[in-house]
C-alpha cells in the first residue's frame, strides 16, 4: 500500500491542533493510503509542542519534530519534507486554511502520474481586501522579474511524490520560497483550485515583518532583474546630470551663479537618492551571499538524535 505524508509546520497554534488533527483523520482515514500526519513545531512558546507529543503519544499516525527555535514557516516546512517518509508528501498550514477536504483532490491527481499538485487559491475568505490586494501585485511583479513562474494564489498547500521531495532537498538555500524554488524542479504539475477558509482560531503568525521577508526572498532569490535595474538606473543618472552640467555651465557663463542653489539642493537629492537605492539593492544580494557563504544549518532539532 502507498502511504502518504501530511507535513504540518505549526506556530503558537495551540487552540487549532486537536481539530486539525480530528479534521484530517476523518478525511484520511477513508482514503486507501497508509497515512500519517508530521507536525514541526517551529519554536511554539505555548502549548502547540504539549499537545503534539501527546497526540504523538496517543495515535500511531501522528510524529512530531521540533525546532530548537522559531525558524520560520519555510524552514519548518523545509524541515518536514527532508524528514517525511511517505511516497507522497503534502503540505499543509495547521489553521484550517488549507481545507483537509481537498485532500483527496490532490491525492487523486498524484494517481494520476503528476509530481508537484499544486492548489491554487482563488480567494481567501476573512482576508483584508489590502492583502488581497498586494498578493496579487506582488506575484505580478515577480513573473515580471524572473525566469520562474510562480502562479497567482500559489500557496504551501501541495503534493509532491517522492522523485519531487528528494529533488527539493537538493535545494539548500538559506533564504527559502518555496513556491518558487518547486517551480524550478520542472516537473508535471497539475493544479487544484480552491478557495481558503478563515482561520479556524487565533491570529496569523505570519507578522508584517516575516512577510515583507518571504516577499524580498521571492524576488531576489529568483531573479537578478534588480540588480540590472540597479545598472539602468546609474545609466540614466549619469546621461542625466550631464544634462544637468551643460544647464550649470550656461549658468556659470551667461547667469548669476549664486542662483544655483535650486540646482544643487536637486542634483544632491536626485543622485544621493538613486545611490543609496542602488546601494540598498547591492546589500540585499551581498547579504545574501554572506548568509549563504556561512553555511549554517538551517534548523536543529531539540532533540539530536532526530536530526539529519
Ligand atoms: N508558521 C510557522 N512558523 C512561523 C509562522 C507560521 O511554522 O514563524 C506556521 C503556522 O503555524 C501555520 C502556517 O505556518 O500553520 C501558516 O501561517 P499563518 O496561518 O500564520 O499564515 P497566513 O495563513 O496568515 O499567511
Ligand atoms: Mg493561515
């Protein structure tokens, strides 16, 4: 019998697990698959880790790995896949947005012969129409800006069969999206559309912050566009202020040339501004390198004996 593994990264979502959990059961329990469920407790600093192990101490089908810190979601989940075992793995948040229903929608595109199922959110139910709103401008600007594709609405919500798992555990960058590092694999991937319901409790985890981040990781890590940009805009500067030289040179030749001021305060702002963005993008790649250069893990375990 194949069997199937449901990764689940889980944060601070004490007041989701048990039903999560009830909700999974019931929709896997009927499929024809031996099943079980992988939870990452991705540094939880109220109960979700209690609850885990005494799941994981009560039903077969339930493991639990732990982060010796808040690592986040990515890397949690990167955690999940190198350690699930099943011949496919799913990807799922622990807060009901991603419906355990459609399940067996993904399970049945994986029968036939796809590697990577995709869900694809159509919408999102209780979500601000601001963050609908810049999702959808921000996976614009990245197919703009890199070769990989990444379709609107992609979530962590996926299947993959075991040649895509290994596959992605090939990819050990440190600064991870995860949509868009499948999109590389290149595989058959079939698409399953749904729409996300509200969270069953608690509040996003994903703050403004880790979520600035996932979105600058998207793009720099997929594409050297910025960069280039970074080049044009220099470009366009300097043809710029030589405009800008000739205008000083009439000055200084046919006008008063204390009224430069105006001039100046201009050139100053225009050209210190365009320099720090350059320099700002520079950073984001050179700090990238840096962090990749030093190779450190990615995550640890609490408990070593676990880690791979
Ligand atoms: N999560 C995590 N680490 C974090 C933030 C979130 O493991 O640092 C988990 C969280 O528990 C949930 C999933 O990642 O299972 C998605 O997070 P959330 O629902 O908060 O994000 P949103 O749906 O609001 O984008
Ligand atoms: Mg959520």
């Amino acid at each position: 019998m194949k069997s199937v593994s449901i990764v689940v990264p889980v944060y601070n979502e004490g007041e989701n697990i048990l039903h999560f959990t009830a909700a999974v059961k019931e929709v896997m329990e009927k499929q024809p698959y031996k099943w079980d469920l992988l939870f990452v407790d991705d540094g939880s600093r109220d109960n979700s880790l209690e609850l885990l192990e005494d799941l994981q101490a009560k039903f077969s089908y339930v493991h639990v790995l732990a982060l010796s810190r808040n690592c986040g979601h990515q890397i949690a989940l990167t955690c999940g896949l190198d350690h699930a075992e099943g011949d496919a793995v799913i990807s799922m948040d622990g807060d009901m947005q991603h419906p355990p229903e459609l399940l067996p929608q993904l399970l049945a595109k994986w029968e036939e012969g796809y590697h990577v199922v995709q869900t694809i959110r159509k919408d999102t139910q209780g979500v601000s129409w601001l963050k609908k709103k810049s999702s959808a401008l921000y996976y614009r600007l990245i197919n703009a800006l890199s070769s990989a594709h990444i379709r609107p609405g992609g979530s962590d919500f996926r299947l993959l069969d075991r040649q895509a798992v290994e596959a992605l555990g090939k990819y050990r960058e440190h600064d991870r999206f995860l949509r868009g590092m499948v999109t590389l694999l290149g595989y058959k991937v079939a698409e399953v559309p749904f729409v996300a319901s509200p969270r069953f409790a608690g509040k996003s985890k994903y703050s403004l912050s880790k979520m600035a981040k996932l979105a600058v990781d998207g793009i720099v890590g997929f594409s050297v566009v910025p960069l280039r940009a970074a080049f044009v805009a220099g470009l366009l500067s300097a043809v710029l202020s030589f405009f800008l030289l000739l205008h000083v040179l009439y000055v200084y030749i046919c006008d008063d040339v204390v009224s430069g001021w105006t001039t100046i305060m201009v050139c100053l702002s225009l050209f210190g501004g365009t320099q720090l963005i350059m320099l700002g993008i520079m950073g984001e790649y050179l700090g990238r390198i840096y962090t990749e250069v030093k190779n450190r893990p990615l995550y640890l375990l609490k408990n070593k004996e676990e880690d791979k």
